[in-house]
C-alpha cells in the first residue's frame, strides 16, 4: 500500500520499503494508538515478518527516525505528526515454547504471550493477560502489574540494531528496572526467550482471570485510554495523589482524568493529543504543589521532530 500526497515525491529509500511489506506515508497515528489520537507519521511500514525488517532496516539512512510500534497502547503522538518513520512490528507473530522456555517476537501481544504459557503449564507471565501492547514494547519499559514484571523473567533478548545488525544479549546487561529498559540506542526488540516455571494449567488460568477481573473492575477499559499515565512514586501510587489532589474528572477539551481510576486519562470523543499533554502537565503542577511529589510519566510522550523526547 503506497498513500503518496499528490504532488510529492518519495524518497528512493522510503519507496522501497513496499518490497518487505506495507508502506504508506501521511498516516493518521490516530488510527494506530490506543488513545485515538496523534496526526500523521511521513512514512509508516508495516514489514512482513522478522527477516524483511532486517533487509529493510539496511536500507533505510542513519539520519531517519525510526519509532517502533506495538498497540500504541503507552504513546501520546503530536497533533502535528511525527516526522519520521513509524515500523509496525505487529507481523512479527512467531511463538513457540521448548520445555519451561518461551520464545517469542516482538509483534506477539502480550495477552497471547500469557494465554499460551498458561495452556503449556507454565507461570511467570499471568500479568501479561491484563497488560494491552505487544512484546517489544513491553521489553522496552519492563512492563508489569500485580507484582510481577517482564524483567522477572527474561533470559535473552534479541535486537535488530541501527546499522542492520542483529544481536542477542542478556537480559542481565538491559539495567532494566522498574518501566525501564536500557537497550541500545536506535535498536528494535526482534524477539525474546523467558525461563518459566511448571504449574497447574487451571491454577495459573484461575490467577488470570482473577487479574483480569481486578483491572476491569478498577480501570476504565471501555474508554479510549493510554495505560497508566504515571508512574507509581516510591511507597505511593499515582492515583492515589491524583484524586487526593481533587482532579479525579478534570477535563480539557474531550480529554478527562477518568472518573473510575485517576491513573487513566481518556479520550471522551474528540480529545487531542494537545488535550491530554495538558492535562498531564496540569496532573504533575498540582499533585507537586499539594504533595511535594512530582510525578513522571509511564506514557511515552513522542516529539514531531529529533529533539529531546519524554521518558
């Protein structure tokens, strides 16, 4: 798929990514985040599987952008767009489980990572089965809820690097802690290998569930939203000095601290990404201003050009 504004002229490098999968330029991101919104990436390549991304990978200058997609389930994407190119690794699908070891590609969703284990009778991964977003992501920022997180139990990861090279390196060499990883600048998550442990299958089915049944209960999952949008301070939560603070509700423009869990920002129909990163800010002068506490963001705030981005 090739979207080319009338009139403009494509680069020969970006032109021929529509040999290793789908490509188009000008893409509403809005279409592509859990949050529904964000303006237009200037190229979006969605690469037919892992060996196509490292071919293309070689093809693409040192000077471009690259930012990995899953979900877009933890991003907030400029209403100007983002100049540069967006790889939606969600064809990167491959899973397959050797013993108490599970193997699996950055495209893998989370969820289908958790199910699967569960099934095979093993455990270490229940969170994955509340957690939206896909493998690389969830490397990335060291995922996790109910006290259990990605770093628990990751053994290898193996990246595609900037240059085309691909790597295998432990995950003892990551520093990862908590929602965050170190990996190497401008590299991507091909894929990962976990060390499980045996359990009975409906054991393991039953903590799910229970999980689940917690989130839905306490989040607003009907709702566009983008995760947590804060990270948990020491000895504290978010929410908590969220709603302590009375911002439990507060809106700008269609986006609204959700009224069900203060940790959530939603999209109440035409929130823009302006909206929310004003919200945040909002979030994080109050909060500071009644509990001395100055809360940094879980959500991956993009820039539309090579400056700076927010962790």
């Amino acid at each position: 798929m090739n979207m080319m504004q009338p009139g403009r002229t494509t680069d020969t490098w970006a032109a021929s990514l529509s040999e290793f999968g789908r490509f188009s330029e000008q893409e509403p991101m809005a279409r592509h985040t859990t949050l529904g919104t964000g303006g237009p990436a200037r190229w979006f390549f969605r690469p037919a599987g892992r060996s196509a991304l490292v071919r293309a990978m070689q093809s693409i200058p040192s000077h471009i952008r690259i930012l990995p997609l899953g979900r877009g389930s933890n991003m907030l994407i400029p209403d100007s767009g983002f100049d540069g190119l967006v790889m939606d690794l969600s064809d990167l699908n491959e899973m397959r489980i050797d013993g108490c070891q599970a193997h699996a590609e950055a495209g893998v969703r989370m969820s289908s990572i958790a199910r699967q284990c569960a099934e095979r009778g093993l455990t270490g991964l229940e969170f994955m089965a509340t957690v939206p977003g896909d493998l690389g992501g969830g490397i990335a920022m060291n995922a996790g809820a109910f006290s259990q997180q990605v770093s628990d139990t990751l053994q290898q990861v193996e990246l595609l690097l900037r240059n085309g090279d691909v790597v295998e390196m432990p995950a003892s060499g990551l520093q990862m802690g908590y929602r965050h990883t170190s990996l190497p600048e401008g590299s991507l998550v091909l894929a990962a290998r976990f060390e499980l442990a045996p359990d009975m299958p409906d054991a393991i089915r039953e903590r799910m569930r229970s999980m689940r049944s917690r989130r839905s209960s306490t989040q607003p999952l009907s709702q566009p939203n983008c995760g947590s949008v804060f990270k948990n301070p020491p000895g504290d939560h978010a929410a908590r000095l969220i709603e302590a603070s009375g911002l439990k509700g507060t809106r700008i423009g269609d986006a609204q601290i959700s009224e069900r869990h203060a940790n959530f920002i939603v999209n109440l129909g035409g929130a823009s990404s302006a909206d929310v990163l004003a919200l945040i800010e909002r979030a994080r002068i109050v909060v500071k201003k009644k509990s001395g506490i100055l809360l940094e963001p879980e959500v991956r705030i993009i820039a539309e050009h090579p400056v700076e981005e927010s962790a």
